[in-house]
C-alpha cells in the first residue's frame, strides 16, 4: 500500500497535501488506491500534529480530492485523463489486424464471370457491403472485449502469466479505454456497419430474400454474440464463428450474381471452416476463464480429449470437403490444388494436441487459413 501511494504522490508531483492539489496531471500511471486510515498512537495524543487536510481523529477530511476508479485491491489501471482521443487504442480495440473475416468479400467478388467483376454497380455493391462488414465485425469484437471484461474472463485469460501480445490487445483489461468509450464505440461502428449493408442490398444488381434474411440474421448474431441476447453464453459461439464466414462469401456473391453454384457454395463452407479452427484452438486454450464463467464452447463443456476428437472431427469436415468440390463443379486437378491446406491441417493437429503447443496451433490456423483463401483466389481467377 505505502509502495502503490508513493508512486501515485510522485505522478502528481504533490509538494502540496493531497486536499489541495489543483494541478491537471497525467493519471494513466496511477493505480487507484485509498489512504490507509492511521489512528494517532493512543500514548501521547497531546503531541500529534495532524496534516493539512487530515482532522486530529486521523481519517482523511471529506473535502479531500483524490483519483479513485475502484475499491481498495483493484488492481485495474485508470485511463489516462488527458484531453487526447486514444486512437490507438480504438485500433486494438476494433482489431484491424485479424482480417481473416474479411477475405471473403474478395473470395465472393472472384467467383463472378470476367464480365461482371468490373461492372459499377457489382463494384460499388461489394465495396460498401466490404465496408459494412468492417464495421459491423469491429462492433461485435468490441462487445465482446465488453462482456470478457465485465464477467472476469478476460482478466483470467490475458494475466500477467500470459503473452504481453495478448493483454495489450485488450485495451480495456490495460485500462487504455474505458467502459464507456468502448460502448460508444460499439454502437457508432454497429450502426454504420448497419447502414452500409443496408446500402449494399438497395443498390445491389439482385437481392434475393435468401440474401435479404441472410444479412439480416448475420448482422443480429454478429452484435448479439456477446450482448444483448448473448448467443455466444447460450452455445452457439463456434456456429457464430462459422456462419460468419460463409455469410460474407456467399452474401455478396448472391447480390451481385443473385444466385450461388456448388462450387461457391463448397468454397464458402471452405472459407467459414479457416475462422472455426482458429477459434476452437482459441478457446482451447482460454477454458479456464470460459468455464469460470459459464461460457459454455466445446472446450469448457467437454474433457480434453472430447474437444480434441472435436477439433479432429472439423478438420476431417474441411478435408471431405475438399475432396467431394470436384463433384459440384470444381476442376478436377482441385483436390491437388489443396494441398497445402491438407498439410497445415495435420501439422496443426500435432501441435495443438501431439505436442499441446496450443497458441502455437491457433497461430498455424491463421496461417493455414490465409493460404487456402489464396489457394482458392487463384483457382477462381483460371477456371472462372
């Protein structure tokens, strides 16, 4: 306690009693602390010299100013408070990295003919549904940085045992951004990325009802994951997870073409499997939080070697997939083509749960499922 005080005495810079301080500070440093209440010995009152500030019974006077985010023993660290908006922090909140999402509006876009990948209207119904995904997909991480904040599971998950990389990527648990500034962030993202898609189906060349509800049903699972309704506390987080993926291939491809063939259809299940083996290596590996509070994946629901014939039996369902495109539509040198996939799918196995190198495993999983997308970019660019 003495330790935490001085330090927070030295941020202030205070030569003056904490009563008195009116100087703007920088408390981003600062970890929210309580002076200890100290009785004046009982053996010679008649010599205590009480502080300024302080009365002679040695509790802290009531006009006293001090910066306190939380209760005694909260190790949370409090914003800064300097005028400045984090924009950095915004960043990692909204995770511009993790773009494996993402990649499907490209997929979609290269399943067109030749002849309308460059038309005006295709371009400019795929640029603003791109858009609207960003957005909606930035909402729905930041709400569920959220809810991992406020029921524990994030601080269990991004301890100061685990990867630095890790913790920094959420900027509440940091204390970089507040709970406040995360929901207002959450609902300007959700509502642009809202208005984006709904602009994307107006000027869209087609808008079948299929696409119309399947927008539809992705844009409420996505925010409604760990909010609201909380569908991800309910057991559907890896079917989220996937049908995410599948939506933004087969969503845009249907307003541009206003239809979908076997072989898109393979190849947006393709897509939505890469999110899923990263996400079911994610949640292998933070089950301890997850089960501390009842946020019921495989992995919390399961033993270990239930999840891992789990994880197993989803790789096989990738590679029957692969193996059954040529029969839809695919070219016939397809299964050839996948290699690679088949290759990054039995290493990751063995790292996750041959060697239990799990983080490891999740980080192959990205990798893996960028190179099929690229695989499949380049199948799409010669055959379509």
């Amino acid at each position: 306690m003495s330790g935490a005080r001085t330090r927070a005495e030295d941020a202030l810079g205070a030569t003056q009693p904490l009563g008195t301080a009116t100087q703007p500070v920088d408390l981003s440093e600062i970890t929210a602390v309580t002076p200890a209440v100290v009785d004046p010995p009982a053996h010679h009152p008649a010599h205590h010299h009480p502080a300024p500030g302080w009365p002679a019974h040695g509790r802290p006077a009531l006009d006293v100013t001090q910066p306190v985010g939380r209760r005694i023993g909260s190790a949370q660290r409090m914003p800064a408070v300097t005028g400045r908006v984090p924009l950095a922090a915004y960043a990692r909140l909204a995770k511009p990295d993790a773009v494996d999402h993402h990649l499907g509006v490209l997929l979609a876009w290269t399943l067109l003919a030749p002849a309308l990948r460059l038309d005006g209207r295709v371009l400019a119904t795929t640029t603003a549904f791109l858009l609207g995904g960003v957005l909606v997909i930035a909402a729905s991480v930041a709400l569920d940085d959220l809810a991992g904040f406020r029921d524990g599971s994030d601080a269990t998950n991004c301890g100061p045992d685990r990867a630095q990389r890790k913790r920094a990527r959420k900027p509440l648990v940091t204390g970089a951004l507040t709970e406040r500034q995360v929901i207002g962030f959450a609902q300007v993202t959700g509502a642009a990325g809202v208005a984006l898609w709904t602009a994307a189906v107006l000027m869209a060349p087609h808008s079948p009802p299929w696409v119309v509800l399947l927008i539809a049903v992705t844009c409420l699972g996505s925010l409604q994951c760990s909010w609201g309704v909380r569908l991800g506390y309910r057991g559907f987080q890896e079917l989220l997870v996937a049908g995410v993926g599948w939506a933004l291939v087969l969503a845009p491809h249907g307003l541009a073409a206003g239809e979908v063939d076997g072989f898109a259809l393979v190849q947006a299940l393709l897509f939505g499997m890469g999110p899923l083996l990263v996400a079911v290596y994610s949640n292998t590996d933070d089950v301890a939080g997850d089960r501390a509070v009842g946020r019921p994946t495989v992995a919390a629901l399961t033993t270990p070697s239930g999840n891992a014939l789990f994880v197993m039996g989803l790789t096989t369902a990738e590679m029957a997939l692969m193996v059954v495109a040529p029969v839809v539509g695919a070219p016939w040198w397809f299964l050839a083509a996948m290699t690679p996939t088949f290759c990054l799918r039995v290493a990751q196995l063995r790292t996750g749960f041959g060697r239990g190198d799990v983080p490891r495993a999740r980080t192959l999983g990205a990798r893996t499922h960028r190179v099929t997308t690229a695989v499949l970019l380049v199948v799409n660019l010669v055959v379509r």
